[in-house]
C-alpha cells in the first residue's frame, strides 16, 4: 500500500494502476462501517483509494474539530490489511488555499435537516468531496447511507456539475446491539450506549408501524418520540422521500424515517430507507 500525504504523491501513485478507481473518503478512526466500504469498493473496482482527511470547513463553531478522533497509525493498518492500494492523507494547507471558490449547498435542500441544525455545514462537506473526487479520479466513490441527507446531496453535485463519476450508496452498519456505527460513537460511556440505543428502535418501531399498515407520518413520529425519551435532546424526527420532501404519508420504496439526537456528548444521526 502507497501512502500518499500529498497531491503529488497521490498523483505519482495513481500513475501506477492500471483500471477502475474505487474511493472511499473518510474522516478517519475507522470502524466496521468504513471497513465495509472499502471492502465493496475493493470488490468492484480495479484500485481502491482510501483518504483520511478530517476536514475543517464542514466543522461549524464550538463542534468537535479538535477533539475529533484521530488514529492515523490504527487507520492506516486497517487499508493495508483491506487490501487499499492507495491512502491519501493530506494536510489542511495540501488542501485549501486562504481564498478559495466556494461551492454552496442547495437553497432548500441544504438548509433543512441537518442543514438547519448545522447551517453552512454542507457548503464544506460539498466542497472537499468535490476536491476528493477530482483528485482521486475516481470510477466509483463509495459513501454510507447513514448520513442519508450528505449522501442526496453528493449524488445532486455530481449530477448538477456533470462530473464521471458514480456514486455507490451503501448500507448502514450496525453494532451487535443495534447502534448504528460512528466514529463518534467513541465518546459514549457504556451508559451512553445504551440509551443510544433509542435512535434504533425508534426506527425499529417505526418499521413495525409501517408493516403492520400505518402509513400516517404523524402517527409514527408521535410513537418514535416516545422511545427517544431516553435520549436526552431530540433534535428532529422526519419522514421524507428519497428526495427530502416532507411526506404526510410513508410510500413504500419511497422514504427514508431519520433521526437526530444528543446523547450525553455527542450528537447522533440514523435513519431507515422504506
């Protein structure tokens, strides 16, 4: 596995594979979740490129840039274990200059959801994806569909900006217990953990509602609300389409049921695809 800590040491290294790229672009601390889709992008492709950068300009003030975790030596033994070809571990200053074009998220859809509680949040995001993809030359680029809502919004740029490459959704991840993985998930006590729990059988108990008829979104929210009291903030519960419009009523291969939460010091996202 080549280690790339710069543009040009990633572009030297590209030059050396032959093929289909797969790209899987991480903030680090890698867990099961980020294991599972450099697997599937080691499956589908020729060359598989891993980056790991953790990028400032999605961090709005007071979040946990700082304390992100960072485990560079663990991150890099996981790729070469998984069969990466190529990690790209670059700097801050590899990466943005101090004036810089911006790229901006979606008036309406960017700014609901998640966009609303982290306004400017996916100007960022958008912003180093698009760097990544560029620089990765990427077939295929491989992102969870936990973050639901990032991944509508990757999907909208690559097509709004007419860019060659196919973006590959893939399945949440979970723990033995049911908690979607995060590597945020490292702040939790094992007290923590448990009450975390909510955010998956809320969605849990939103799939029983649905199975067994009950279509109405407030009817469902109503009961998920009830099960994420053990959380300690909720921060949203919402049913939408696969395009982020607000639904009155579940459509069956149509909706995604997501939820926010604060839980002890960090805060939580999980959804389901109906």
């Amino acid at each position: 596995m080549i280690i790339a800590r710069t543009i040009e040491a990633l572009q030297e290294a590209k030059r050396q594979f032959d093929g289909s790229i797969g790209f899987v672009p991480t903030m680090g601390a890698l867990h099961q979740g980020h294991l599972s889709l450099i697997q599937q992008a080691r499956a589908e492709n020729d060359v598989v490129i891993v980056s790991v950068f953790v990028n400032p300009t999605q961090f709005l003030e007071g979040e946990d840039l700082d304390a992100y975790p960072r485990r560079e030596e663990a991150d890099a033994k996981i790729c070469e274990l998984a069969g990466v070809d190529i990690l790209f571990m670059p700097t801050i200053d590899q990466m943005y200059e101090e004036d810089e074009l911006c790229i901006g998220a979606p008036a309406i859809r960017g700014y609901i959801l998640e966009g609303e509680k982290r306004p400017g949040h996916f100007d960022g995001m958008l912003q180093v994806v698009m760097k990544l993809l560029n620089l990765s030359s990427a077939t295929r680029a491989y992102f969870g569909k936990k973050d639901a809502q990032q991944l509508a919004l990757i999907t909208q740029m690559v097509k709004n900006y007419f860019m060659d490459v196919q973006i590959v959704p893939c399945e949440i991840v979970r723990d033995e217990k049911g908690l979607a993985l995060s590597s945020r998930n490292a702040y939790l006590s094992d007290e923590e953990k448990q009450r975390a729990l909510a955010l998956s059988r809320s969605l849990k108990r939103a799939t029983k509602m649905v199975m067994a008829g009950e279509y109405d979104a407030q009817t469902i929210k109503a009961e998920m609300l009830k099960v994420l009291e053990e959380t300690d903030k909720v921060e949203y519960v919402a049913i939408v389409d696969r395009e982020f419009n607000a639904l009155e009523r579940v459509e069956i291969g149509n909706t995604i049921i997501l939820v926010a939460a604060w839980v002890g010091k960090p805060r939580l996202i999980d959804n389901i695809w109906i």
